[in-house]
C-alpha cells in the first residue's frame, strides 16, 4: 500500500504575477526571465567584486569601495532570487 497524503498539510505555492513583485525584486530582476540567468549574473557580480577588493588593497582605495557596491548588489541579486524562489516562479 502506498503512502496517502493529508491534503491539510501541503501547501501549495501561490504564483504571484511579475507585476505584483515588491519593487526591488523587479528592479534586481528587471530584464532576467530565467532563474539560472540570474544565478550567473549574481556570480559575475561576485568575482567583480572580489577582484575589485582585492585590487583596492594593491592598487587604490577606489576598487576597493566599488568591490563593496558590488558585493552588495551581489546580495541584492541573491535576495531576490529567494524572493522568488519562495513566492512565485519563473518563466
């Protein structure tokens, strides 16, 4: 016999129009459609901003505070993924 499930208990994901998103998950996701899109970019943003702390410790304090601009729209980028991940999908 198989395993029954209690309906009570599942949830059901709500999919949330794109247009009803908070505004700054449509601003970090503006013009990305697919979820591994937003994952590669969220990593390139990531290595700029590593690189760019790294070179702000060798060359000028200018990479280095641009390297933080970075890591924080790198967080912005990841948030909003979860963002999404946990209230809608995507295309």
């Amino acid at each position: 016999m198989g395993t029954r499930v209690n309906m009570k208990e599942v949830k059901f994901k709500q999919i949330v129009d794109r247009s009803e998103w908070p505004i700054m998950v449509r601003l970090g996701l503006m013009w990305i459609s697919k979820r591994s899109s937003a994952l590669i970019w969220t990593a390139i943003i990531a290595a700029i901003a590593i690189g760019c702390i790294i070179a702000g410790f060798i060359i000028d304090n200018v990479f280095f505070f641009s390297g933080v601009v970075c890591v924080f729209s790198a967080l912005w980028y990841y948030l909003a993924i979860r963002w999404v991940d946990k209230h809608s999908t995507w295309q």
